[in-house]
C-alpha cells in the first residue's frame, strides 16, 4: 500500500479517535483519498477498510517503539520477587456489587421457573410458476444430454466389436 494512502487515513482516524467508523466515514476517507491521490475515487469500501486496518497497524507499530520499555532478563527472578508478585494476587479485591444487580441475581436464583418447550412454525414452501418451469427445463437438457450419451456409446460398442471381428 502507498505511504501517502497511509498517512492520509492515519491522519483521518486521529481526527476521528475513538468514534466507530461507520459508511459516511468510510466515504469521508476514500473522498480525502481521493482529493490527495487523484486515483482510488470509487475504491469499494472494503479496500477503505483493509486502508484503515493497516493504518491502525502502522499506528500501533509507530507507539511501541518510543516505549521504550526495558528488555527482560532471561535469569530467574530472586526469590524477593516472586514473593511480591504474589502478594498482590493474594491481595486483590473483587470490585463492589451494586445492589440492583445483587438483588436480580438472588431473585432468579430463588425462581425455579421449569424450562417449556417450545414449538417452531414449520416455513410454508411456496414453489411458483417459473421456477418450476425452470427445473422442467434443466431436466429435459439432462435427458437430451443423456440420450446422446448412450448413442455414442452404441456407435463406440459397434465400432469396437466390428474392429474385434476384422483381427
């Protein structure tokens, strides 16, 4: 993909941040696009999307890199470490409940509703004219096709059992 296609759509999703894109801005990218590149004016919006996921990529790649983060160490860690790495395991807390929540949960554990079976509505199948007459169509091709067949092969058992008879 073009560098300039990239740039342009990671400027476009900047502006848009976290927003869902949706069709219009879909159209909105491939117009700037457009009005850059001079090429891709009725680009389908699955290559806008394929533009906007290698943007998002090169977006994530380029915010990695300035992290910096230190490298890890291929050495067990000492035995301070994992003490406190356990530690903070043992000392989560499960975030509080609300109350509404807490009550609908304890009010339909307390409902011993029995389960119902229910009946599905069997689809009507309506077979109209045409397509009917479709299927008589594609079935006389068939049988014409099958008769030639076999009279090729009638003439092929000829030919062979006269050519047996000439040696």
């Amino acid at each position: 993909m073009e560098e300039k296609i990239l740039k342009i759509v990671i400027a476009r999703l900047r502006k848009y941040g976290s927003e869902p894109i949706n069709t219009e801005k879909l159209a909105e990218i491939r117009s700037d696009v457009f009005k850059a590149t001079k090429t891709n004016k009725f680009a389908s919006f699955s290559n806008v999307k394929k533009w906007v996921k290698a943007a998002r990529n090169e977006m994530r790649k380029s915010v990695k890199p300035s992290k910096a983060a230190p490298a890890p160490s291929k050495k067990a860690p000492h035995k301070a470490e994992r003490v406190s790495s356990k530690s903070s395991i043992d000392d989560f807390v499960a975030p509080p409940v609300s109350r509404k929540i807490e009550d609908s949960v304890n009010l339909i554990k307390g409902e011993a509703v029995p389960l119902q079976e229910v009946s599905l509505i069997k689809p009507t199948i309506v077979f109209d004219k045409v397509y009917l007459q479709s299927i008589k169509f594609e079935i006389a091709g068939i049988r014409q096709t099958m008769e030639r067949v076999s009279r090729q092969l009638d003439r092929l058992e000829k030919a062979l059992s006269s050519h047996g008879k000439d040696e």
